[in-house]
C-alpha cells in the first residue's frame, strides 16, 4: 500500500492528518506537482483525472480523492470515529464537511486557483472571477466565526473530518492573504485549538 | 419527519431519486425557491445557508446537503447500499461520486449559475467564465462517453449513488443546452438504462 502526495497542497493535507488522528501509518511517496509529475503517463494510470492525492492498495486498487481515501480508511478502522457513527452523527457531520468544503474550501481554492502564477498556463483562468471567490471566502470567515461561537468544534462537540476541512481551507487561505481577522476571535481561538493537536503537523 | 425540496432544481432531485432506490417513504413539501421562499427566516432556522433540501426530523434535527440527507438514510436502512458495503466498494464509490460532482455536476451547475435570468441578482454572476465552465462540462461528457465504455454503471457492474449524481446532471445540462453528442453512443446507452429505472420519474 502506498500513497502517492505532495507536501504543499491542501487536499493531500487533509488525507495526511486523518490518517495522524487513526493512528495510521502509510507509507508516502511524493509527485512533485511542481514539475508536472502528476501528468505523467505512468501517474494517469492510477488517476485519469491526474490529481493527488491517490492511494494504490496491494492490489492494484487506485483509490482518489481524498475524501474517497478517508473513507476507505474510517471503514477499516472505524475508531477513532471522525464520519460519525449513529445515524444522525453520521448526517450531521457529513453536512458541516460539505459546507466547509462548498463555502470555505472552494472559494479558497478557487481563489488561488484563478489568481496564481502556478495555475498560469495549467487551466483556463478568468481574473474576474477571483475577487468573486475571495468575497465568498471573506463571507464564510465571517459565518464560521459565529458558528464557532456556539459549539467548540464545526460539528458540535467532538473533532471530526469537518475540523479538518476546515483547517486545511483556513491554513491554505493565508497564500491568497485570505486571513482571520482581529475581531473573529472565535475562529482564532479554534484554529489555535485544533493547530495544537499533533495531528495539524502530519 | 419532513423533506423541504423543490422540485425543479438537481440537488433535491438526487435525494428524491435515492429515496425511491431504497423504497422509502417521507412526506415532502415543496419550498419555491423561484418566490424566494428558501430565504425566509423560518427556513433559515432550517438552513442558515438557505438552500434545498433539507430534511428536518421528528426531533427537529435539521440535516442539509443532499449527500448528508442520502447518508442518514443508507446508515438508517443499509439495504439495497448505494454508498457500497466493504472498505474498497466504500472508497471506489466515493471516488466516483466525487468525480461526477467535481467534474460534471459543478461544471453544469456553474454554467447555469453564471449564466441565467434566475440567478442575475441573487449571485454575482461572472459571465466570463460561463464558457469555461461549459467548456468543461463539455469535456467531462466525452471523458463520461469513454468510461462507460468499459463499465455498465459509473462506479462498476452495479448501480450507485454515483449513477444518481451523474444522471442529474447530464439532466440538469439540458437547461444550458449541453447535450450527450451522437458520437457518445456509450453516454447515450447509460442515460438510457438509468432513466428506465422507475427511481428516476421521482
């Protein structure tokens, strides 16, 4: 088993630290996306869509996206939990996953997507775009910052997938300048929180 | 136990679609989002994002996020499992799924989104990257064109929740005259068997 990453982007960030609150341990091999690695010919085998991050199994078995790969994992290892485990868990989570990743990831990442020189050339940029996704970005730091002036963590009370989302979307915002701001002391004191657990290092 | 949904628009669609593959029965009631009925305050208890569906249960538990809603009810009633049973059914579905969001279901929605009278005023449109999107959605129907040349269904031999995703969006595409093209006989022959599917008239 082996999963193929890249150090700098978020997506694979997120695999990373689930794996770190299982407990897990795989190995990693980077693809230096930076070079155009995950273009290749031998790359595309395991994922036409030739994005990282993907994990083969011994198999053979090519498994992307990295909520895909999450999953795969929370199967074979439910515990600790972090999809839930009744029914309404189950639900609940998975609906403040989706919202962190359509209105914090996506704006986030649509920012950096249109508006970097690394993207230039790699996919069709619309510069009118950018300041669209930013303001979205800006809104849902807003919206967090009272979301997390209810409930310690963005599913309620326990860490879960959704926390990860989240703090790979805030952390990966600061390259775009996209920044907590003075008064979101909330969403400041969570990052702090979930920053401290060593998972937020893996 | 209640579903607020809309009839006209592909999320709600997806759930509804979902529902009748399991064969189960929740009342529905319709929010008209073209008066603008999903931005009342009432709903916004519901969903503070104020989007359809949303599913309010008999303990007033509020789960939105179409996949949310479809999660609860295949950990709720597992059989027949569209979300898939082992490890690596549970993560080659999940990656499918996701493929047809990312990369058919978001290009076919942006289209719209940035393009039609609903939504001139209710977002900030961006007509410059209309065509991007298209041109995208476009794309991912001849990727679609080849996959299901290999496979009967989108995730492999059995019909899955991904089967759903994508049959909504190559649905909803008509709107924005994207079109399955003759040459995508394999595309065609898909759409033809899952919209045979009594689920799919839901």
């Amino acid at each position: 088993m082996k999963l193929y990453e890249f150090t700098g982007a978020p997506n694979p960030r997120r695999v990373r630290v689930f794996l770190a609150e299982k407990g897990i341990h795989v190995p990693f091999e980077q693809v230096d996306i930076m070079s155009g690695a995950h273009k290749s010919a031998d790359f595309a085998e395991f994922n036409p869509i030739q994005r990282v991050p993907v994990l083969v199994l011994n198999d053979g078995t090519a498994i992307s996206e990295s909520m895909a790969i999450c999953r795969y994992f929370e199967a074979v290892q439910p515990d600790p939990p972090l999809f839930g485990k009744t029914p309404i868990e189950i639900g609940m989570i998975e609906m403040w996953n989706r919202r962190m990743e359509f209105h914090v990831f996506r704006p986030v990442t649509d920012t950096f997507r249109n508006s970097s020189d690394f993207f230039k050339g790699r996919i069709p940029q619309v510069p009118e775009y950018v300041e669209v996704a930013r303001r979205a970005a800006e809104k849902s730091f807003t919206w967090l910052d009272e979301v997390l002036g209810n409930q310690r963590f963005i599913a309620g009370d326990k860490f879960t997938i959704a926390d990860i989302t989240a703090l790979c979307a805030v952390d990966f915002a600061r390259v775009s300048k996209i920044r907590i701001q003075p008064a979101q002391q909330n969403l400041a004191r969570w990052r702090e929180e979930v920053s401290a657990r060593p998972s937020a290092k893996a």
